[in-house]
C-alpha cells in the first residue's frame, strides 16, 4: 500500500461499527490467549455509544475502509505523563506497512507532552513496536486491575528524555 494513500481523520459516528470491527479482528489476532471480558456486541455497543462520540477516536482510512484505530485520553490525563493512548490497533492484514506508524506519530502531536499506555506483557510484538518509538516500560503488573486478568507493562513517552 502506497502510504500517501492512507487518510488519518478524526472518527465519525458513522465508523463506530467499522472501528469496533477492526479492534475485535485485531484483538483475535493479537492476543489469542487472552480472555476478553466483553461479548462482540458489548464492544460494538462500547464503541458505538462511548468510545467514538466521547473520546478523540481517529481512523485510518485505505480506499475508504477502516484499517486502523486510534483512541486518546485527556492531555494530563494520564498522572503526570501527559496524555494517554487509550487504543491503537491495526487490521490484522495491514500490521507491518507503516499504518501504526502513522498513528503513533499523529498521537505524538496531539500530546506532545508525552504520552503514556499499558499493554498485555504476552503482546510481544506490541511492546516492541512501542519500544521502537521512544516508549519505557515503567512498571509491570500481575493483572489483578484490568478487566482481562492479564499481566500487563505501563509504557511511558517522554519527549524530554
């Protein structure tokens, strides 16, 4: 994919059921082994009725499909880090072509005071990928507060470092 072809574009609710679509093929893909604590329509209902009308949710757009997803917290919202990245995640058949490339720049300028995110200690590829872009791993939890049960790492972006 020519990725002068690829559009970034704050969400529409239009997307909301394009966007929960892309989270649940690359939640599946991702993260196998992973319990999700909500049904396919709790996310699409998620989604739908919070995640697109309330928080800054930007899409990735190739010829007009949604491939990718990117969700931001309040500037200062996350403890002193600066902003939080709430959700990025990629088509699972568009991973490695620069699309989350893309998205983690664009959340760099809208919080250019830093950023900061958890993910699941299994997503390898994940902690990499943010590890790539500037991100520190500031602690590591048993899971025991996320809703999945699952080890997670605390990621911190920090320009000034």
């Amino acid at each position: 994919m020519d990725m002068r072809e690829l559009v970034l574009r704050r969400a529409a609710d239009a997307d909301a059921g394009a966007v929960a679509e892309v989270w649940l093929r690359s939640f599946a893909a991702a993260l196998p082994g992973v319990r999700r604590a909500h049904s396919d329509d709790e996310v699409r209902s998620w989604f739908r009725d919070f995640v697109v009308p309330e928080q800054e949710t930007w899409v990735a757009l190739a010829a007009d499909t949604v491939v990718g997803l990117l969700v931001l917290g309040d500037e200062g919202g996350a403890g002193g880090e600066g902003g939080e990245l709430e959700q990025l995640y990629l088509d699972p058949d568009r991973r490695g072509r620069g699309i989350g490339d893309r998205l983690v720049d664009l959340a760099k300028c809208r919080r250019p005071s830093g950023l900061a995110l958890w993910t699941f200690q299994v997503n390898a590829p994940a902690r990499r990928f943010y590890e790539r872009h500037g991100f520190v791993a500031v602690a590591h939890t048993d899971g025991r507060h996320n809703e999945e049960r699952e080890p997670d790492v605390r990621y911190v972006w920090d320009p000034r470092r």
